[in-house]
C-alpha cells in the first residue's frame, strides 16, 4: 500500500517525514485526527530494522491516541512520533533540539511527551525548540505510576464482569515486562493480596522487583509466561505479544494489561480471544491513565489527587465497552472503536 493508501485506510490527516542529516534525525510525525483537540502522543525511539514498519507503527500508535484521548474524555487529538534509532547508542541533544524544531514547525496541531526509548530528560531538549511538549521534569513527570492505577483500576472492571466481584485478592495474574508499568502494577496487585508471576527478558528486573515486594512475586521464564495458568494475562512489554502462536496458549479468563498495540493483528487476535472466551480490555482503554496524566499537565494547574480520580474513570468507561460488545456479541476492541467513533461525531 503506498503511504497515501495507509493514511486513507486508518484515517490520517497529516504525516510529517523529517530528515536532519547532520544530528542523524529521521522520523515520522503522524496526527490521525484533531477533531476534539490537538494531537497529543508520545514520541518513541526505536530501532525499527525498515522504515516501513517505523510507518506501520507510528500511523496505528496515532490511530490508537485518537480513541484513547476521546474515551478518556479528554479534548484532544491522537498523534504520535517516531525516532528511527537505537535509543542506548544514538541519542544526543542535537538530534532531539533538531526533532523539537519539527514539532514546533507543526505550530501546536502535535504535542509531544516521552514513550517506549525516550525519558523526562530528552524531553527537555525537546523544550529548549518548542513549548508543544509535556511530561518535562518538575511538572506532572513520569506517567507510568499514573497508567499503572488506571490498569489496575482496568483489571478490577474486567473481574468484575467475569467474576461478579471486582477483588483482586486471591486472584493469580500472570504479567509480562517488569518495566516502569509493571512495577507500580505490581505493588498495587500485591496490595491487594494477588499472587503474581511475572517474566521479563532482563531477569534483574525481575528480581530486584521481589527484593522490594516480597515473596507474593514468583519470576517466570518471558517464553514460559503465556502457560501460566493464572486469572489475567497482563502485557506490559512491548506490542504484539498476543498473536496466533500466543493466544492458543493462554490458561486465563481475562487480558488486562499496560502494552501499547498488544494485538499483533488488532481484528484477528481479537477474534481469537473473544472465540476463547477471553475478555480481553482494549490496550488503548486501559492503559489511558498516562495520557490523562499529561493532559492535565497541558490543562495548567497540576494536582495528582484530581488525576487519579479522572483516572478511575478507567473503570466505568470499560464496564460500557464491555456491555456494547456484550449486546453485540462483538470483540471488545469493536465496541471500543465504535464508542470512540460517536464521540468523534459528536
Ligand atoms: P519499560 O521499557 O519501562 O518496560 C518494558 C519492559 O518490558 C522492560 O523491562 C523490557 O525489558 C520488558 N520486555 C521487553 N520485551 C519483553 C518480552 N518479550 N518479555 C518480557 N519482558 C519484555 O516501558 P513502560 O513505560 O513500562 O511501558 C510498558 C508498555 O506500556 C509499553 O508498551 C508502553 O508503550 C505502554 N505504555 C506505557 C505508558 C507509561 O506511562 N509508561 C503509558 C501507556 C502505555
């Protein structure tokens, strides 16, 4: 498909390409749609081996920011950037100054924050070019313990449809990643008297993780993670991990996770795990506490108390995702976009 074909098919409206040779920038800006708002998403580095699939990811990213920002109620639109690059070794103050002069050239229409390969301090530099970026340090900061509650809050809804009582207490949660989300996942879910397994492809992470929260932590091979037999499978990696291979695996009822683009193939894998039985919370539901976050940030006055009680709001909204896929005998996924997309109209 060319790239005007790809746009067309998600529904893009702009998709900016920039190149700075001289600080070795390449990447790709794409605003999806600024109906409700300016287009907020994060930006990530990564070492993408095409810049096909660097398109590929930053035009369903953008996509996914579109729904997210309108079922959070937030008047915003979806965008989001990419880096072409390897985050540990090719990383300078050049090239993310030369990066902010491209969000600022876009006069306010995208707004940037950090994502997967890019930190509070990259994001100042991104500042010293434009004043379109949030999550800058001293402001309202790292989002992830902000995602990691309304995940959490997201867990506790799809209990409550599955099991009739939204405790997460006795529950086994089988989590993938034990990254910036996991880890605050983690300590609420521990909290709550669950039992947790979880894996990641840096087993130190793992282990310093049961250093600080006790014996309630059992570490998982990552290959061994999806035989888990567990109550939730939580993806708080990297995208794809559910796909064809994965989900005949799964010895779970419910997928509630933090993971961006969890799905590999968004319509397929869907299908597979509402044909198993699996309720599965759509990535872009869940995990929207980051988002709220920033946007208070841009909305002035900052107070954390206020954004965690928006960020419950997680709850409500998938218990409706759930009973328009439920009425519809649909994947949640569907019903999810199709709430996004009335909100859209209007
Ligand atoms: P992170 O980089 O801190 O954590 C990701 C972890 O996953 C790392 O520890 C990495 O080693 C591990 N990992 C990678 N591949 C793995 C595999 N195959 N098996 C097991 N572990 C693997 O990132 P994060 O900020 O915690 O974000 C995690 C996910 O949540 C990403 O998909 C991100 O896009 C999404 N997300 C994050 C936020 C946020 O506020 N940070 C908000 C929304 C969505």
């Amino acid at each position: 498909m060319s790239v005007f074909e790809q746009m067309r098919a998600y529904g893009h409206e702009q998709v900016v390409f920039c190149s700075e040779p001289a600080v070795g920038l390449r990447a790709i800006i794409a605003i999806h749609d600024t109906t409700l708002g300016p287009a907020l998403g994060g930006v990530r580095m990564w070492n993408y081996r095409t810049e096909e699939e660097a398109l590929q990811d930053v035009l369903r990213l953008s996509r996914a920011m579109t729904y997210k920002a309108a079922l959070a109620g937030l008047r915003l639109g979806g965008g989001k950037a990419v880096i072409l690059g390897d985050p540990r070794t090719e990383k300078s103050e050049g090239l993310f100054r030369a990066f902010g002069r491209f969000v600022e050239s876009l006069g306010g229409r995208y707004i940037t924050a950090e994502d997967v390969g890019t930190t509070v301090e990259d994001m100042e530099w991104i500042r010293q070019e434009t004043r379109y970026v949030t999550g800058v340090a001293g402001k309202s900061g790292d989002p992830s313990p902000v995602t990691a509650y309304g995940v959490y809050c997201g867990m506790k809804a799809c209990a409550q449809v599955v099991y009739g009582e939204d405790s997460l207490a006795g529950r086994t949660i089988a989590v993938q990643g034990a990254g910036n989300v996991a880890r605050h996942l983690v300590a609420h879910l521990v909290r709550e008297g669950a039992a947790v397994y979880i894996a990641d492809i840096f087993p130190e992470k793992v282990q310093r993780l049961r250093e600080e929260l006790g014996t309630a932590i059992t570490a998982v091979d990552p290959e061994a993670i999806y035989d888990v037999e567990c109550d939730i499978f939580s993806p708080n990696a990297l995208g794809g991990t559910l796909n064809e291979r994965t989900i005949p695996r799964l010895r779970c009822r419910i997928v509630a996770g933090g993971a961006n683009n969890q799905l590999q193939d968004e319509h397929a894998d869907a299908l597979r795990l509402h044909e198993r039985g699996i309720l599965y919370a759509p990535d872009y539901v869940i995990n929207a506490g980051g988002l709220i976050n920033v946007a208070a940030e841009l909305e002035g006055e900052y107070d954390r108390e206020r954004v965690l009680r928006r960020v419950e709001g997680i709850y409500t909204t998938l218990l409706r995702v759930f009973q328009l896929a439920q009425e519809r005998n649909q994947p949640p996924t569907e019903a999810a976009a199709e709430l996004a997309h009335r909100i859209l109209r209007g």
